[in-house]
C-alpha cells in the first residue's frame, strides 16, 4: 500500500538513523491548556507501527515556576526506541498546522519536508495562536561525539513560517553543503543570524542568500569557522550591507571577502595574508654611502586610519626580512660594500601598503609604486616633495602613478633631482585633477619634460632648470 501524501502545512517528516534500544526522542515546548486546546491533536508516527500523542499542557506546577522565572521553559519530551539498527522516516502530524517543536532527536539525519506554523503556545488579544518569531536549534550535538548528524533540510524548510526573524545557532555545525539562493525567501525580514551557520559543513553561499537581511540584522560569526566553505558570491540584497557582521566570515580564506567594502572586510573575519616572495615588487636600485652602518632606505609616512600588513624585504645582498610597517617607522639596512644593489619589496597582492618616500641613495626606480593606503585626513592624497632632492636618483619607471589614482599633490615630487635623466611619457598617466607645480624643477639632467605632465595645466614658472 502506497504511502498516504504528506500534507506539508501539517505534517513534519524527518530521516532518523539509530542504533539498537537508543533513544530517539522529540522535545516540545509546554503550552497552557488554551493554547494546546487550539493546538489539537499532535501525532509521532515512528513508521514501526507505533504511534504517540503528545500532551503539551502545561503542569500547574511548571506554570508556577515559569512565572517566578521567566526565563525558564517547560518541555515534553517524546522517546522511543527500535529493537535494530536502522533507517526511518519519522512523521509528526498537528491537526491545526501549529507546532510547538523544541528539538528534533539527535539522530535526524534529514529534514525532508517544510515544517509547520511554529508556535510556543502564545496568543493575542483574541485568543488565536500566534506563530513564534524565532527558529531553534532543532538539531543539536551528539554529547559523544560532538557532531551534529543533520545532513540535509528541505529547500522549502521555511515556507509556512514568514514571521521567523530571529536563527542564532539554527543550523550551527549541520552537516549539509548546501542550500539554495531561495532557502530564506519566505521570511518577511530577517532581524539575527548570530552563528547561524557556524562551524557547520557549507561549501557554498549563493548570490542573495541572505536577501531579506537589512541594515539592521545582527550578523555576528554567521559562518565563521565553516572550514569547508570553497564559494561564496555577496549572499546580501545589492546595496544593503548589514550594520553588524562582526566575524561574519570569521576564519575564511582572504579571497571570501571579494564582495564587501575593503574597509569593512577586518569586521567580517578577514585577515590579510602575509607578503610572501611570489607577491609583487617594488624594486628599486640602493647604493649606500657607509658600510657597515644602518642607513633609511624608505621612511614610512604617519597614517591616521589603521592598517595592518607586512613587507617582505629582499635587500639584495643575500638576506630577506619580513618587516611589520606599524612595528617601526623606517626600512633600515646595513650593507658590507659600498655598490649598487637591487632591492626589492613585496607586499600582499591587490591590498594597500603604509605609504612611504625612498631615502637620499635611491639609484633608479624600476616599478610602479604598490597601492598607498591614504595618508592623514589632512594630507590624503598629498604627496608634495615625494622624491625632492634624491641627488643619485637616474631613473624612473613608466606608469610610475598608475596604482595611486587618488593622488591629487605631486607639488616639487622630484625637485632637485639633478641626475634625473629617465622618465617616461606616461609617468602621470591615471592621474586626474593632479597639481604637480615644479614636480621636475632643477632637473639639469633632464632632455625633456614627459608629455603627461607638459599636458597639465600648471605654473611653468616653476619649470626651473626642467627644460620646459
């Protein structure tokens, strides 16, 4: 004989696996008789032909105690058990589609239908029902093993409960790897999704999963700790970045955070992976003027706003050192012959650097200046005299600006650099609205002026000596 079709606005069916004589039990919370009146008949069928009503009136006793605390609740619980190790579908029936579920047994492998209106047995000024605003933790840890065996919720768990708002923890270490973009369309508006999903087996988070968030919603270590995550797209509705997403994606791989603000991305869990030798350069040429003697090859520039990061620093000479910019407040190294030597710095991909300014022995310049994280409020994009007066400096790269777009001073940038003799066409090129009044003044050396700083609009008064 056929199965009888589930009704899914009244019935809960769930896959349990249980060893010989376990308990398998289901915990309901208590209500007061009105509301188990309004309730009905609530039925476990255990699929061995054993079936249970519940009773979830409240004791006269255990209604005393809660009034006294209201933090306490009252719970019935439900077990059962099979003479053989086994797989069953486990079906609950509530002939009024309300449910005051608590917890589903520890061993529930799956949830395979959606579930019915949840209540605790609250009611308005009418008398009627009201649904419950918050979705428990229906599967909890096994306390031997600390593993929680849900492995799969339907697609359409939640399509008889829109006013669910609050999921602390509802499917925090669940076992499944994934659920759909749809999976929350049915709620009105999410308000907490503290640990929803925390530590739990996810490999992907699709586009607007979490679409019915708001500025509002406390996303506190939503899916921190999923170890398993290999995707996520910006699970928010376009435009809406929740307030609170302290350790949202806390423990991700740095490439998680794609999809969010760069300032907000230490809230969300992001660290900034470590310069490593394969990440790009700056290089440029160093002849030093003692040995033996530490001498300032970059000098670091005061920032307002925090950043943290580190260097990895090839001098040239046979030694490399990683280098914490907030640590010091120059790069400073000691060479045992006075010649030229090539030094190169790495610094974390894509990410900005603490900017700086190259000491008085720079040679030549051989790449474009890494991304700048901005200076003081009041000097952010300014970087008046980056390079004025580095007597030996020969050389600089093409594109020298093209990572900087939001430098807007370059006023005397290599003023009195009179060896200057290389330098690009394109050395301003991505540059808008820039003043670079005397950037070249007292540049003896230099044949030309390049055509990207001849195109500005500028004070040639100060063209001294440039070759204007």
């Amino acid at each position: 004989m056929p199965a009888a079709k589930l009704d899914s606005t009244k019935e809960l069916s769930v896959t349990i696996v249980s060893k010989a004589n376990e308990k398998v039990s289901f915990e309901f919370f208590c209500v007061p008789q009105l509301a188990a009146d309004l309730i009905g008949e609530i039925r476990i069928d255990w699929s061995d032909g054993r079936v249970n009503s519940v009773d979830c009136a409240i004791s006269d006793g255990a209604l005393t105690e809660m009034v006294n605390n209201p933090q306490q609740t009252a719970a019935t619980t439900i077990e059962h058990s099979y003479p053989t190790d086994g797989k069953r579908t486990v079906r609950i029936t509530s002939t009024s589609g309300f449910l005051p579920l608590k917890e589903l047994p520890l061993q529930t492998i799956s949830i395979d239908s959606a579930l019915p209106v949840l209540t605790c047995g609250e009611t308005d000024e009418k008398g009627a029902l009201t649904a419950c605003d918050t979705l428990p933790r229906l599967v909890g840890d096994d306390p031997i093993t600390g593993q929680c065996a849900l492995g799969f919720v339907c697609p359409e768990l939640l399509s008889n409960n829109p006013q669910l708002a609050f999921f602390d923890e509802s499917f925090r270490h669940a076992g499944f790897a994934a659920l759909p973009a749809r999976f929350f369309s049915s709620c009105v508006k999410i308000k907490s999704l503290v640990r929803t999903f925390a530590e739990s087996a996810l490999e992907s988070v699709p586009a607007g999963f979490l679409g019915q968030a708001s500025y509002d919603t406390v996303c506190e270590e939503t899916f921190a700790g999923c170890s398993k995550l290999e995707q996520i797209e910006n699970p928010f509705k376009k435009g809406v970045l929740p307030c609170c997403l302290e350790g949202f994606l806390q423990g991700a791989p740095s490439r998680f955070f794609f999809w969010c603000e760069p300032y907000r991305r230490e809230e969300l869990g992001w660290i900034r992976p470590s310069a490593q030798d394969s990440d790009p350069s700056f290089d440029f040429e160093w002849t030093p003027s003692i040995v033996g003697a530490p001498e300032q090859l970059v000098i670091f520039y005061p920032i307002d706003l925090e950043l943290k990061g580190d260097l990895l620093v090839d001098w040239g000479d046979g030694t490399v050192e990683r280098i914490d910019w907030n640590q010091v407040d120059a790069l400073e190294h000691a060479y045992d012959a006075i010649k030229p030597y090539r030094v190169r710095i790495h610094s974390t991909a894509d990410e900005p650097v603490r900017p700086f300014q190259l000491g008085r022995h720079v040679r030549k310049i051989f790449s474009p200046l890494p991304i700048f994280h901005p200076r003081t409020a009041e000097a952010r994009g300014d970087f008046c005299g980056w390079a004025a007066n580095r007597r030996e400096l020969t050389d600089l790269p093409s594109a020298f600006f093209v990572n900087n777009p939001t430098i807007c001073n370059l006023e005397q940038a290599f003023a009195g650099c009179v060896k200057l003799e290389v330098v690009p066409d394109d050395i301003l090129n991505g540059l808008e609205n820039v003043i670079a009044d005397g950037m070249f003044a007292f540049c003896k050396s230099l044949p030309g002026l390049p055509a990207s700083f001849r195109a500005l609009a500028r004070d040639k008064t100060l063209d001294y000596f440039s070759h204007a």
